[in-house]
C-alpha cells in the first residue's frame, strides 16, 4: 500500500529538467552538477545575495560553482572538436555543425554561451511549465481521461516520438503554457529608427516588451480566457502574435522545441504510469518568481495507484 503523501510537483520537476538538459546538450547525465545548477539558478534571482566576500558568501559560491560548469562545458567543446562525431545528435554536436552565411562556424565562446543559455533558463522553466500542466489535467479530471484515452491508442508501451505528436496531449500543454504562461513579457526589443505605434510615438532607443500574460488573456482571441479550455487549440491555429509562450519572431527561446518535447513526455510518462490526485481542491494561485510566474505553492499532490505499463524510452 503506498501511503497518500503529498508530493511537491513542482520540486519533483526542479530535480528532474536539470538531468533532461545536460543529456540533452552533452549526451552525457552530470549528476554531480544538477544541485550546483539549482543553486546558481536560485541565486539570480535575489540581487541582494550578489556580493562576493569570499568563498564562504552565497556569490562566492556561486563564482566557484560557476566555474565547475564553465570548466566542464570548456573541456566537453574541446574535447568534441578533437574527436568530432556526427554521429551524435545532442545540441553540441548540432551546434559544432552549423555555419553562418559566410561559411564560420561558432567559436569556443559563442557555444559555451549557448549551453549556458539553455542550461540556466530551461531548467526551470521547463519545470515551471510542468508543474502547471499537471496542475490544470488533474484539476479537471475530464481533460486527464481524453489524456488517457489518446495515449491508449498507441499501445503498452508508445515511443516517444508518437507520443510528440498527439494532438490532444499538444492541444494541453499549449492551453497551460496560455492559461498560466511562465514568462509575463518577452525579451525587450529596442527601436531603431522612428515608429508610429497605435497612439505612440517611438524614437530610437525605445525598448518594447511584449506582455504574454494579457494577449493570452484577451477575449477577442480566447472567449472565456480564465477557464481551461485545451479543445480550444484543435479548433483553430493560433498565428505567432496570438499565442507566443515562447517569445515571438526570430528571437524566440532558442530551447522551445527541447521544452515542449520534455514537457510532453514528462505528463504523458507520469499520466501513463500513475494516478494522481491534487492533495486539496483548493485553486492554485500565480505567484512572480524573477521573471518566471510559478504555481504558489509548488501543486501539491498524493499517488493514488500505479498502472501497470509503460513508456518506452
């Protein structure tokens, strides 16, 4: 018998998403830096903390574990170069490979730059992203069977890739990432020349943000903005100005098809294997978390049972 302890989704997910990334980037599980990359990624967000007074002081620590990762990333990019694999199909190897208009490809910096990118803002929100997602499934039980019933039909045990594409577990994730987007606002874009806007007017220098909460919010574009309403997805396409959990145009999260991909997988995975329930019906609130809006809380939440199949890796 399994005892109904409530588990903190959004903990569970914090522990997972670094795991995923490093895989994901390096082909390679650096378990002995996943907790370095928590505590760096928490302590961007407190400016307060931002004082070097040597090694023992929260942002010593942080230069240390800085430089453990840096150092990792240094050693795995030269050591790729050395022995270049094509073979490989993790994002180095994918990044080793591109080339610009003139033929260059990325010096050591420019990759470095890139994982790190990836490394420092996808964890977590990506973990953010899957703890709404479970949040809202198992706050209407009636999306949470479609769920089910959509991932039997691809047998005991699916592959990942059939599992990508199912367009009810899309149409999910996206209604989430509306409803509750984990960013508010887009990166800045900055005015470089003179523009009338609406109303305004915007000289050069002007930074505009887009704000991803309130377009998603908008009742011309989603009747019935505050209900969860995934069928919403499948019954229109939504242009990149419209719906953009992601940013829009060509600055865009480099790391949005990683996300979705693990975001997916990770609710199909946890849907297909347990029955969870939320450990009360009380409605999780938004709560701002740096530039992240986080579920108040973390969602709580109790195992119920297992079922008894599975996943394919």
């Amino acid at each position: 018998m399994v005892p109904k302890l409530p588990i903190g989704c959004r903990r569970f997910s914090m522990l997972l998403t670094p795991s995923v990334i490093w895989k994901a980037i390096i082909n390679a599980m650096v378990i002995s830096l996943t907790h370095q990359l928590l505590v760096i990624s928490s302590l961007l967000y407190f400016p307060f903390l931002r004082k070097d007074l040597g090694a023992w002081s929260p942002w010593g620590y942080f230069r240390c574990l800085q430089q453990q990762i840096d150092q990792l990333l240094y050693a795995e990019i030269s050591d790729r170069r050395t022995q270049y694999d094509p073979g490989l199909t993790d994002i180095l190897t994918l990044l080793l490979s591109a080339r610009d208009e003139d033929g260059k490809g990325m010096n050591d910096q420019q990759l470095h730059d890139e994982l790190i990118t990836l490394l420092l803002a996808g964890h977590e929100t990506t973990a953010t992203a899957i703890s709404w997602a479970l949040y809202w499934v198992h706050k209407h039980p009636e999306v949470a069977e479609k769920l089910l019933k959509e991932l039997d039909t691809l047998g005991d045990a699916p592959e990942a890739m059939s599992i990508f594409k199912l367009p009810y577990l899309t149409a999910v994730c996206n209604e989430s990432l509306r409803i509750c987007p984990v960013a508010i606002l887009t990166v800045p874009r900055e005015v470089k020349e003179p523009v009338e806007l609406m109303d305004y007017s915007l000289e050069p220098g002007t930074r505009i943000y887009g704000c991803i909460y309130l377009t998603h919010h908008r009742k011309d574009l989603y009747p019935e903005p505050n209900k969860f309403k995934p069928e919403r997805f499948l019954e229109r396409q939504y242009t990149p100005y419209e719906f953009f959990a992601f940013g829009g145009g060509s600055r865009r999260c480099i790391g949005e098809a990683l996300a979705l991909f693990e975001m997916k997988l990770v609710l199909a995975t946890i849907l297909y294997n347990y029955q969870l329930a939320l450990a009360d019906n009380q409605s999780v609130k938004p709560k701002r978390r740096g530039v992240t809006i986080a579920p108040a809380g973390g969602v709580k939440m109790v195992l119920n049972q297992r079922r008894l199949c599975g996943i394919k890796n």
